[in-house]
C-alpha cells in the first residue's frame, strides 16, 4: 500500500533466544552497535532522549512476526521501532502538524529509510491522524521503561556470556571456635556490638500513571503555528568543529552554522534548510550523506 511505502524497512528477525517470553511481552535489552549500510547505530539508555523528525509507520509485511525484543507486531498495538533506543520503552509521539499526542511502545528496530526518526504501528498511526499521508513531523519524548501488562518490571535479557559462565565451585562448611586463654595474660572484657538499626524497607517499584501508558489516550496539545525542516550534519562544542564540517559539505548546497545554548552550553549545529516539503529535505540527505555526511538527519524547526 502507498502508506507502507513511504515507511522503512525493518531490522531482519531476531535471532532465536533461550529466554522464556511472557504471552507478546518481550524482555527488556539495550542491544548492540549493529550497521546498516554505512552506517553504525549504538543502543544505549537514553532518559533526556528529546528528538524532532519525521515518522513513519510499518504495517501487513511484518504482522504477527517478531519484534527485536520477541514481541509479536500487531497491526492494532500502540507501538513503534526506533533505531537506538532501549526495548521496551514507552515514548510520546507528538505530530507537529496537528499537536495529537500519544505513548507508544518501542519494541522494534528502525527505520532505516533516511531522514526518519521512528516507525510507528498502523493504529498509532490513525491516531496521530497521518495514516493516509504516510509520514508526519513529530516530536519523539522518552517517558519511562515499559513495564509488562500487570504493571510488574521487564526481565533483564542476560548477556550469554553471563549466561554461559561457569559457576563458581561451593566451598565446604568452615568450623570456628574460641582460642584457649594464654597463661599470664590480661584478657580484655567482651565488647558489646552495638545493635544496628534494620535496613528501611525497599521501596515500591514506581507505577506508571496511565498518562504514561500506552492506553491509546489522545492529548492534543500546542504546537508551532508553522514548522520547517532542516538538515542536521552535526552539533558541536567548538565552533572550529562546525566550520570544519560545514567546509567538507558545502558541494551539497547551504549549509550554516547555527549557535544554541542547550543545558547552559553553547553548541553550534551544521545545518542546511529550512525546507517547507519532504520530497525537498529528503533530496538535500541523500546530497549530505553522499559526501560523507553519514549521521546528517532531518529535525523539525520553527
């Protein structure tokens, strides 16, 4: 269909794995670096992960397979695949264009078309109102680790290597006891241990509130009367670094350097745009990736 064209492909099948599922639950895994084409995505815990773009959505070719994290990809389940973040994960997906808001599920891979950020499932898709143009600006917030449908926390997947190690060899029961006192010596009076007070309880797990779940809830909130995109090559610390990007890319057009202040530091990002259409933004990518420009992307800017 033309809607699942303008999405992506998605990560080849997991491999089979010795850990016992939950009923399309998954386990909880970061992952690791893994490369498509020419280039190389890291996994990793990302609790400040705060992104603009563009989403797409995936839909019949991958239905009731496995996600990345052993789930089973239905067309109605409220989830998505992202390229880097931890599985599960719940996210809030924002659609720019019309401010409908809603949490998903990060279990999956991807997308690894250019210039997308996240691929959503087709409900979450209708939701967000762009499931009939097949892409849509957003605005993707990492809310909290996904928790399995009792509200009780993911199983860790454990490494194999761990899983594999040898156990350690049990050790024999010690015996103790007093020594003898020696002839002619003081002896010390016994020293009471002070009683120590017991440890606090352990603290209840956090219990997501249901605005944090994927429960299909639609918040509508305000976004920017207009947005446009840009293409993104990098962001630096130094603006000798940014200049020095922006001079290796500037065959693929006008590209600048554009100061912020992000967390009381000043970072100086190598763009090109704005761009007021997708087919435009995506054109300029390919030009950017084509020289070298491998983690340029498309951001979402006023």
């Amino acid at each position: 269909m033309a809607a699942f064209a303008a999405g992506c492909a998605t990560a080849p099948p997991p491999q089979p794995s010795n850990v016992e599922l939950p009923p399309n639950a998954g386990v909880f895994k970061v992952g690791s670096p893994y490369q498509i084409g020419d280039t190389w995505y890291y996994p990793r815990e990302q609790p400040d992960y705060d992104e603009t773009g563009i989403a797409s959505w995936y839909g019949p070719t991958f239905y009731g397979k496995r996600t990345a994290d052993g789930e089973v990809f239905h067309a109605d389940s409220l989830s998505a695949a992202h390229r880097t973040l931890p599985m599960p994960v719940n996210v809030r997906v924002t659609n720019l264009d019309n401010g409908k808001s809603l949490v998903v599920r990060v279990n999956d891979r991807g997308p690894f078309a250019k210039g997308r950020i996240i691929d959503v499932s087709e409900r979450a898709a209708q939701l967000l109102g762009f499931i009939g143009q097949g892409t849509a600006r957003v605005r993707v917030t990492y809310v909290a680790r996904a928790d399995l449908p009792n509200g009780a926390p993911q199983p860790d997947q454990t490494p194999p290597k761990i899983a594999m190690a040898v156990l350690a060899a049990p050790t024999p029961k010690v015996d103790t006891a007093a020594l003898d006192v020696v002839p002619g010596t003081p002896v010390a009076p016994p020293t009471a241990m002070p009683t120590l007070p017991a440890p606090p309880p352990s603290p209840e797990p956090a219990r997501l509130d249901s605005g944090q779940l994927p429960t299909g809830q639609v918040t509508v909130v305000p976004v920017p009367a207009a947005t446009h995109l840009y293409i993104q090559a990098g962001a630096f610390g130094t603006l000798a670094n940014a200049d020095r990007l922006r001079n290796k890319l500037a065959a693929a057009g006008d590209m600048n350097i554009s100061p912020i202040d992000r967390n009381g530091q000043r970072l100086y990002r190598v763009r090109m745009g704005p761009f007021d259409d997708l087919e435009s933004a995506d054109a300029a990518l390919a030009r950017v990736s084509a020289l070298g420009g491998t983690d340029a992307q498309i951001v979402v800017d006023k």
